[in-house]
C-alpha cells in the first residue's frame, strides 16, 4: 500500500457504515475540509472504542516505538509479522479503525512518471481498514494500517492492499472481547477480497500532496 489515501465524507458517513449501536464522541474539532489527497505524518480520522465507547479522532498517520528514532515512523504494518514481531508489540492490542474513501498507488507503466491508480470499494462505501496504534493523548501518539498480499487483478497496480473489513467484522475487531489472536486470525484470513474493489487511472496531480479536490478522484 502507498502512503497516500482519501478522507472527503464527513465523520457521520464513517460512524455510520460501521454501524455500530449506541452513541458515540466526535473529538474533532469542527467540521473540517474534504481531503482528497492525504499523506503520512499528518492527523487522520480514526473509529476506536475506549472505556466509555465509540469515539472518532484525529490521529497522526505514522509510529514507531520509542527505542526505533533512527528511523522514519512506518505508516503500515504487514499482517504476517505485526501481532508477534517487537517493533509493534507495545501496540498491537490498541485497534482501530481507519475509514477511507479511496487510496491511491503509482505503477511503473513506462512513461515519464509513474502513473497513479485510485482504488475504492465497488459498492460505493467507505473502507474500514483494519490498523492499530497509540492513543494516549501524548505528542508521540501514531497509527498504522495493516496490510496484506495483493490479490487478483489489485497485484497488477501493487504488491499490497489494506486489510478491509465488513462493518460486521469491523465492530469485531473494535470490541475488547475480540481476544488478541482472534483479532490475528481475521487479520490473517476474513479481509475483503479483490474483487470488492475497482481502480482506474488519475491525473499525476495526485502526486503533488499540496493538490486537493474532486478533480483528483476523477478517471484521467
């Protein structure tokens, strides 16, 4: 997966594709603008459930442990290592959603820049990507999104794909009754497959992370 995705529906259209029962806190400031073209190290929107239920905030995309400062904070987390390797151990159990419009991959097609893909989901919904991370309210706080092989046709625009979830599997994966190696095995196994999601060509604007707007998400 690229280090680029889309956040353009509002925080209300994310709670309620993961249509979870009961209330929930919006710990973001305002409305805030569409994001159209979204990079590392800046403040996401994530779904997580704490002591008093759900609660959607901004967090920054990217983390690293406090011993790992020589290196650049991963933005993604590969499913085969992340529940036992120790670079992500102290934050393995803090899941989270991240919901997204869409995410965007470059693919070498021989031109002079690579060529961007956008890839969403085919029925038009967010995506849920399954992710963990730090949240305790301290200026190193961070997530990462889990990623899985590529399947089908998605290996022709990149190696690797988010871990997306059903709404259903979602909230399985937010509640603190999903037992940590439960949490692994759908991780590992109940991601939606390729064939939920459709990609196409964009303009090269994307690539610029100062580009915003609906242009972007528009088939070149």
């Amino acid at each position: 997966m690229c280090g680029r995705l889309s956040q353009y529906r509002g925080i209300h259209d994310f709670v309620d594709t993961l249509a979870m029962p009961g209330a929930w806190r919006n710990n973001i400031d305002g409305p805030g603008e569409p994001r159209y073209n979204v990079a590392p190290s800046t403040p996401v929107v994530v779904l997580r459930v704490d002591e008093a239920g759900l609660r959607a905030d901004r967090v920054k995309w990217g983390w690293r442990p406090h011993w790992a400062e020589d290196r650049a904070p991963p933005i993604n987390a590969r499913v085969e290592k992340v529940a036992h390797g120790a670079f992500f151990r102290a934050i393995w159990p803090h899941r989270a959603i991240t919901p997204v419009d869409n995410w965007y991959e470059w693919v070498d097609e021989g031109g002079p820049k690579k060529q961007p893909y956008l890839i969403r989901r085919r029925d038009g919904r967010p995506a849920l990507c399954a992710s963990i991370g730090q949240f305790a309210g301290q200026a190193n706080d961070g997530f990462v999104i889990i990623t899985a092989d590529a399947q089908g046709g998605m290996v022709d625009v990149h190696d690797r794909r988010p871990i997306v979830l059903s709404p259903e599997l979602a909230r399985a994966w937010l509640a603190s009754t999903t037992a940590p190696a439960q949490a692994e095995q759908m991780a590992l196994n109940l991601g939606e497959p390729a064939d939920a999601f459709e990609w196409y060509r964009v303009s090269t604007a994307v690539g610029n992370v100062r580009n915003q707007g609906p242009a972007l998400i528009q088939p070149a």
